[in-house]
C-alpha cells in the first residue's frame, strides 16, 4: 500500500510541476505559432464563405445575404474558450492531467524496477526513461504524423490514431526487446519492429491545398518537439526523485 501511495503521490506532484513549466514554455513557443496560423485558417475561411454565399447575394440582396452570413456563423461556430486567461487555464490544465497521466505511468515502472533490482531508482536512470519516453511519444509517431497547425489539411482522423498508437506500441515493444533481452534475435526483433510502422507509412492526404506558410509549419514541428523534450526530460527526472523519496521515507516509517 505504501508504494501505492508513493506513485500516486510523486506523479500528481511531478504532474503539476512539469504540466505547468511545460505551459509556460508553451507561451513563447508554440503558442504563437498556433495563434499566426489561426489568423490564415479564419482568413481562408471567410474566403470560402464569400464564395460561397456570393450567387445567394446576387439573387436575393446584399442585405439579406448579409444576413444569413451571420446566422451561419452564430448557428455553425464550435465552443472554444476565449483567448487569454480562460485558453491559458484550459491549456495548463490539459497539461497538467496528461503529465499526472504520463507519471503514473513512469511511477509504475520505477516501482516495478525498484522492487525487481532492490535498488532506488536514481534521477539520472529516470531521465533516461523519460527520454525513452520522449522517443515513444515524440519522435517514432512524429516521423510520420508530424505536429500540424490549425487550418492544414489532414488524413481522416480515426486512421491517423489508429496509426499513432500502432507507432508508439511498436516502438516500445521494440526498445524493450533491444534494453531489456539482450540477445541477437531480440535485437533483430526490435529493430523490425522500430521500422515496420514507417515501411507501412501513415495516411496521408494525396493534396494538400493551405494558406499556412510552410515556414511556420517547419517553425511549429521544431518547437513542439523542443517542448516535449523539456517535458518529457523533467517528468522522468522530477518523478523519479520524488517517488525514491517518498518511497523511502514509507520503508522508514514502516
């Protein structure tokens, strides 16, 4: 029960300090990427909308299409929160749930380490599983499905998941093989299965037609990966020495 209550401790803790540097770090990098992207994706829109009520306007009136225009975009618009302090709140706290999520996940396996060798679990080994964590989730799906920008165009969602999480599966089980067996058939096993994700290639659209300059693509894929690097470097680290500390402060007492 004490080491239970030990990973659950460390990662709501490590969750809540790394969600909100991870959302700090976010202000000056990604955020305002996603903001400049969203001015040419609500500008495409209004383009398409024009073209698209102007034989409306030819036939009933300026007036009139005018508006059904606006009844069209009150009738049609999805909720989002308002930009400023409420998307901040929503943003850090997304943050902070999926980090919580993340170290859980990290806790778990540095109690099952920990019990396996009977060895605390130092901060450096914990930032190597937080970079091992960075090459599942980063890197190996972001090969083939880079971070897109609001206003590109992308593949049908389901077979965009179903792709991202056959990537992360595979490369997991791949690194677990090559770390943790050791052995030349493991090794070989490994490697297969670290590349047949990317031989099978993820779904993509055949044209892609978007205002978005490229430039602030290239820009958006450089910071989300620079960002899930900090965060992912700072949740191994930060749950590891939080959870050998409260572990070992339960042996003590117990």
């Amino acid at each position: 029960m004490s080491t239970f209550r030990s990973i659950v401790f460390s990662s709501v803790i490590a969750g809540f300090i790394v969600g909100l540097i991870v959302t700090a770090a976010q202000q000056f990098g990604t955020v305002p990427l996603i903001l400049k992207a969203e001015v040419f994706e609500k500008a495409a829109e209004g383009h398409q909308h024009e073209a698209a009520v102007a034989p409306q306007a030819a036939a009933a009136g300026n007036e009139h299409a005018g508006h059904d225009h606006a009844g069209h975009d009150h009738g049609d618009e999805a909720w989002e929160p308002r930009d400023g302090l409420e998307r901040n709140v929503y943003t850090a706290a997304a943050n902070v749930l999926t980090a919580i999520g993340f170290a859980l996940l990290l806790a778990g396996f540095f109690a099952v380490r920990s019990g396996a060798t009977g060895a605390s679990v130092s901060w450096h080994e914990g930032l190597i599983w937080g970079l091992a964590g960075f090459a599942v989730f980063t890197v190996a799906p972001g090969l083939g499905l880079p971070p897109e920008l609001p206003g590109v165009p992308a593949a049908p969602l389901l077979s965009r998941q179903i792709w991202w999480l056959a990537a992360v599966l595979a490369t997991a089980a791949g690194l677990a093989l090559i770390v943790f067996r050791r052995s030349v058939p493991a090794a070989v096993a490994g490697v297969v299965l670290l590349i047949l994700p990317h031989l099978i290639g993820a779904p993509e659209l055949e044209h892609v037609e978007t205002s978005v300059p490229s430039s602030l693509s290239h820009q958006f894929v450089a910071a989300v990966t620079m960002t899930s690097l900090v965060f992912w470097s700072l949740l191994g680290t930060v749950t590891s020495a939080l959870f050998t500390r409260l572990d070992h402060g339960a042996d003590l007492r117990a």
